[in-house]
C-alpha cells in the first residue's frame, strides 16, 4: 500500500478516520496535560490513575448496566481520583514515600479491579460486558459516539488548563511562592490531578490500562528536549502526542492483527529516542558535537598558551619554536599538528621554519587575551 492510499484510507474509511481521530484526541490531551506531570516530577502517577480507573470502569457498569462510554468513562474518573486523594492523603498523613504510596493505591486497586472484572464474566450478560479491553486497550473497536465523548471530555480540560495558565505554571515550579500570595495550593493541586485523571481515562479504551501511562509521560519527555518553555513544550507534547496516535492508527490499519494500541506506544517512544538523540539543546548528538567542538577548541587555546609562554622566554617575539618542543609540553592533549593548522587558518600563527612556528600581532593579542582571562579566574 502507497502514501497516496493510506492518506486515501485516513480520509475515506470510516474505521481507520475513527480510531486516528480517537488516537488523535488522545495524544493531545494526554501530551498537553501530562507536561505538568512529567516537570512536577509525577510521571509514575499517570501509571497509579490508570491502574485505579479500571475498578471505577467495573463498579460503573455493574451499578448502570450500561457500556456507554460517557457511563464507564464517569466510573473510571471517580475510580482514579479517589486513588489519587488517597496516594495524596497517604503522603501527607505518613511517612510513606511517593513511589512506595503509589505502587499500594496501584497494586490494590488494580488488583480490586481485576476481582471485579471476573464477577462480571460470570454475570448471565457477561457476553454483553466486554470490559476486559480496558486491560490493553481495543481501539479498533472506538465508535464515532466514543470519539464525540473524548473530543468533549478533552476539550474542557484543556479549556480548563488554560483558564488556570497562570496558577497551574506557579504550582508546578514554584508551589512555596503561589503559596506565600495566597494561592490555594492544594485546591489547586486537586485540579490539576483532576484534568489528568481525565486524560488518562480518555485514553483507556484505545490503549489500556498497561499502557496509558506511557501517553501521559512519553510526549512531554520528547517535547522537553526541544524547548525550555511552557507553553511551547506544551504544544509540542500535544502535537507529538497527536502524531504518535495518528502513526499508530495508520501502521497498524496496514497490518492483519497488530493492535492499535502498542503500535501508537512504539511510536510515541520512536519520537521520544529521536528527541533523546536529535533535539538542539539536549539531544546526545548534539551534545557529542559540542563536546568534541569544546575539546578542539581547548586544543587550540592550550597550543596557543604555549606559543606564548615560548615566546616571553626571548627577546625576538617573532623567534620560531619547534613542533617537538610544543608536543613536549602539551604531552596527553595530543594534535599539535592539527592544531598548529587551525591556527594558521586563523591567521595566529605563521611557520618561520621547516619545522618551527611563531605567533603572528594577532596571534599574540589574543594569547594575553587568553592568559589574563585565566589569571581572572584563578
């Protein structure tokens, strides 16, 4: 299949324009709303909300009898923010650290849910129930009514984010500050745990419980990468989100029996290893160029120190030292040659014999230059 079919199939086919729009939606809220989780440093509790939601998914349809997706959504939303109240009510109340409080609420609840879901196959309607997609997610199965409800869901939490822009960027880098203004901190806290509690059950029917907490935390890791603000890492997550959830429809609509949701997992962790490797600022590429860059440079000035100290042994200035003699003092550091080209490139140095270079005016301005500014510094 070509580009010009599966763009066709995207647009055309209502499965595949369903589940790439769900995706879609998805990967916007959850990349938008999981930045503040990923720089309040709460990325595990994206994965403690979605194990608690599947209790809240069973209670709902055993209390309704209803598999409508705003019921099951509702139940999974009470279901994780009691679990998050409660990790959050464990912290302040003992003496239990973050990660211990939120492996107990997950393994409870996950374990409460899972006792649920089998009293449900051995209910007369369990043929009816079809519950245990929410385990690893069937988005193939998403329905035009259930990407409605995601769409409106998600939409009033981001409008929600946006009206507390200002209060929700306080609380996530400096919550002691918004506190001594008079801030209501904690409330604040409870609303924002709130709007993720709502991405993550946004995204349970299309990749899971297992998975979900890598939609909360995987794009806003790459859009890290690539800015260090707000808002723009803001709109890169929801975009890498988006994309990752459109890729995974798409590639997996190729292929019999590859699952939606895993697919849009891998390529939401194929963005964040491009990010690791690739970004301007952070990427390890880039990195290992500045690096090497750093160390030529380093070279450079070290050979051109030495000149200088050579040189302040005579009286003639423009008196030629030796390659030998350069090698000798800068004895580990190594590419003397190479150096000493980079230099007369420059215009720093100039060859005075076969074998022996010299400082040029400019060569030696810049080597006082070089040396005051490390008689400054120690």
């Amino acid at each position: 299949m070509n580009l010009l079919e599966l763009l066709s199939n995207l647009f055309l086919d209502y499965t595949l324009r369903t589940v790439a729009l769900g995706s879609a939606t998805l990967g916007i809220v959850s990349g938008a709303l999981g930045t503040y989780a990923v720089l309040r440093k709460q990325s595990l509790l994206g994965d403690a909300i979605s194990h608690a939601a599947l209790p809240g998914i069973a209670l709902a349809f055993l209390l309704t009898g209803s598999k409508a997706p705003l019921v099951l959504m509702l139940g999974a939303v009470a279901a994780g923010w009691v679990g998050t109240l409660l990790v959050m009510s464990i912290l302040n109340t003992s003496r239990v650290k973050d990660d211990s409080a939120l492996g107990l609420v997950l393994s409870v609840f996950f374990g409460f849910g899972l006792v649920l879901l089998t009293f449900i196959q051995r209910r007369p309607d369990a043929t009816q129930a079809g519950l245990d997609k929410f385990l690893f997610g069937q988005a193939a199965a998403l329905l035009e009514r259930d990407v409605v409800t995601m769409a409106g869901l998600g939409t009033l939490a981001l409008l929600t984010m946006l009206l507390f822009w200002k209060e929700f960027k306080l609380l996530s880098f400096d919550p002691e500050f918004g506190a001594s203004l008079g801030y209501p901190i904690r409330l604040l806290d409870v609303l924002l745990t709130t709007l993720l509690v709502i991405a993550i059950v946004l995204g349970l029917q299309t990749v899971g419980v297992v998975l979900m907490s890598a939609m909360v935390v995987a794009p806003a890791a790459a859009a890290r990468q690539w800015t260090d603000r707000l808002g723009l890492m803001v709109g890169l997550s929801a975009f890498f989100g988006a994309l990752a959830g459109v890729s995974g429809a798409v590639i997996s609509s190729t292929t019999t029996r590859l699952p939606t949701g895993p697919t849009i997992v891998l390529c939401i962790s194929a963005i964040v290893l491009i990010s690791l490797s690739g970004a301007p600022n952070r990427g390890l590429i880039w990195r290992w160029v500045r690096q090497r860059r750093n160390r030529r440079w380093l070279r450079v000035e070290a050979v051109l120190r030495d000149l200088y100290l050579l040189a302040s042994q005579h009286a003639d200035r423009d008196h030629g030292h030796s390659v030998a003699a350069l090698r000798t003092m800068s004895y580990g550091r190594g590419g003397v040659a190479h150096t000493l080209g980079k230099l007369l490139r420059q215009g720093w140095v100039q060859q005075v014999g076969p074998d022996e270079w010299a400082l040029t005016p400019a060569g030696m301005n810049e080597a006082e230059r070089l040396v005051a500014k490390q008689e400054e510094a120690s």
